[in-house]
C-alpha cells in the first residue's frame, strides 16, 4: 500500500507536504510512515486508501485511472458483474503501471509503452514456493486482448487527435498451446490415479470434479457456482454462462454416479455442490491448487500442463469428433458463434476427416 501510496504521489507531482494536508495528517508523521520508520496507524491506512480511490485535484479527465472508471461504469450496463470484475482485475495493473511511469494522459501512449507494460507483467505477480511466476502465454494473452478492448474505447471516446495511432496496433502475443489441445487417454488415466486426497470426502469430491469436467466441458466459472439442486436425476444441469446466459449440459452417467458418491460420504445434499474442508464454496482459486498438485504429482506426464480449459477442449473435441454436428455442439457449449466452436475443432486433423468419411 504505502508503495503506491508513494508512486502515486510523485505521479501527480505531490510533495509529502502536500500529501499530508490532502490526508489532514502532520507532514512529520507522513514523512515517518513514507520512510518505513514508523508504522501506519489503522486511522491513516483508512485515508490512504480513500485518497487512492479518489480521483487527484485537477486530474485531468483523460488520466487512465479517470478513464479506466468510465469503462468499467459503461461496462455495468452491459456485463455481467463477474465480467467487469475481470476487466478490471485485468486492467487496474495497467493503469498503476501507467502512473508509475507518470503518464497522465492516456492519450499520449504509444507502441513502445504497451511494449513495456506487457514486458513488465510477464514477469508475474504470483508467488509460489517463494519465487514469483512468470505469466503463461495465455495469461499474458488474456491482458493483450483486455488492453486491447480497453485501447479501442480511448479511441472512441477521448477525442483522440487524427494523428493518434492505436497503441497496440502490431503487437503479437503467441496464444497458449497447452490450453486448447484435449488431454490424451494416457493423460486422463494418470490424473485419476494422482488426484488428492484417495477415498476421503475430498477425495471423492475430486474424482467427481474430474468426471463432471470431462464430460460436461462446462466452463470454470459455471462449474464452481453449480448447487447440488441444479443436477437434476438424470445427469442434467442448468449453468449459467456469459452474458448470465442459461443453457443445460449433462454430467454423464459417470458424473450423475461420482456426485452421488460424493454427497452420500459428505452427508449432505443441499447448498454448494462443490465445498472446501470447512465447508465453503469451492473458489476458482480452489480448483487450480487441486490441478497444480495432482500436475506437480506426474509432471513428466502433464508435460504440457494441467489446466481447467483443457477440460473443455477435450468434452466439445470428443463432441466434435463424435459426429455431432457443429450448430449443435455450439449451443451445447454456449458459445455465440460458430466460428468460436471451430476452434476446438483443430486436433480434429484432415486425415481424421477422410477415416471418417470412408467408413460411411
């Protein structure tokens, strides 16, 4: 906090003594606390922290935390909450990144400055056995495009002069790979076998986790926010997409059994259908901790890693590859267009294609 506090002010061109009326503090104590010589009292923590939510006497309207805001309140009134909340988990780094390098007009951004940020959240926020991880492709993909979107509305809303150039125009970021390939049988097997926690409640709940992703390739977010009164007896389940769109999968006769399992060992069958040991929801957060270690439990096996997504890939792959047709595994998937669905269809290769059609 009291680094941003810190970077903040010389953005703005502040010195402590002007910080310090601002905040209705004595210059000597901000000094005291800037310094690291003294701790900050919870009364200053609190100003802090209002003083960084509020827009800076005389920011200009073109500042990227001024901007960014209008974004996101635009965005309320047309999103899903859940949906602005990742673009603004996505895009708050930027705009501190901006006010570190004392750009206060976002206009004034250029190629080399999306360069650089990029650069700089590649290196990773995310600490791990007390080493920071860098971004994976797809991670850093996913800020590329945010940017991307957030870039196109200063273009269309902040009186750009002719002359602007969009910022991120040329720019190449090299997807993920291991992210949109299905996992083989090999795989599939070997996952089963390291998942934590054997014949225990946890255990259990795990295995179903497996068997619900792989058959249903219903996205994270609707995994986790799934109730044990939306399965219904016969493996069917109404999710919640993007766009707070319903559609209906199915679990699987394999998933309808795990879950049974599951909910008979934890003795109760109301509420969240994924829980925690303490018996809270299952985060998104959850669920990577029980990847990451069943993947760090055979790495040489998920070489090219164990990730939720690849769960999806591989139920509308096995769709695909079943002879479903393409407008139909598109609805089951919840996917707008089909051209999102065609996606999934690149391990699908031409000589798959010809053994298909031969045998017809």
């Amino acid at each position: 906090m009291l680094h941003k506090v810190d970077q903040r002010r010389k953005a703005a061109g502040l010195s402590i003594r002007q910080l310090a009326i601002d905040l209705g503090v004595s210059h000597s104590l901000l000094s005291l606390v800037l310094s690291g010589r003294r701790n900050a009292s919870k009364d200053l923590r609190v100003r802090f922290q209002t003083w960084m939510a509020s827009p800076l006497a005389g920011e200009s309207e073109y500042s990227p935390k001024s901007v960014l805001q209008r974004f996101l309140d635009e965005k309320q009134s047309q999103l899903a909450p859940r949906t602005v909340g990742f673009y603004e988990d996505k895009l708050r780094p930027f705009v501190a990144w901006c006010e570190s390098q004392y750009i206060s007009d976002i206009r004034r951004l250029d190629r080399q400055h999306v360069v650089k940020f990029l650069a700089h959240i590649r290196k990773g926020r995310r600490r791990v056995g007390g080493r920071v991880l860098p971004l994976s492709n797809g991670s850093l993909k996913l800020h590329h495009q945010t940017l991307k979107t957030f870039l196109n509305y200063v273009r269309d809303t902040c009186d750009v002069s002719d002359a602007w150039t969009h910022p991120i125009d040329g720019i190449k970021v090299k997807p993920s790979q291991a992210q949109t390939m299905a996992y083989s049988e090999d795989e599939i097997e070997r996952m089963f076998e390291v998942v934590e926690g054997g014949d225990t409640i946890l255990g259990l709940r795990n295995r179903a986790i497996l068997t619900v992703l792989l058959n249903s390739g219903v996205r994270v977010s609707e995994l986790i926010t799934m109730n044990v009164s939306d399965v219904a007896e016969d493996g069917r389940v109404k999710v919640t997409g993007k766009g707070s769109k319903q559609r209906v999968v199915s679990v699987g006769t394999s998933g309808d059994e795990a879950i049974e399992r599951y909910l008979v060992a934890r003795g109760e069958s109301e509420g969240a259908l994924w829980k925690t040991y303490d018996g809270r929801r299952l985060s998104a957060d959850g669920l990577r901790g029980v990847l990451s270690r069943a993947e760090q439990s055979a790495p040489d096996t998920f070489a090219d890693g164990l990730y939720a997504h690849r769960f999806r890939h591989t139920a509308i792959t096995k769709l695909l590859r079943g002879g479903v047709p393409l407008r139909s595994v598109q609805r089951y998937a919840g996917h707008t267009s089909p051209t999102t669905t065609l996606r999934y269809a690149q391990a699908i290769d031409a000589q798959e294609a010809i053994d298909w059609v031969a045998l017809r």
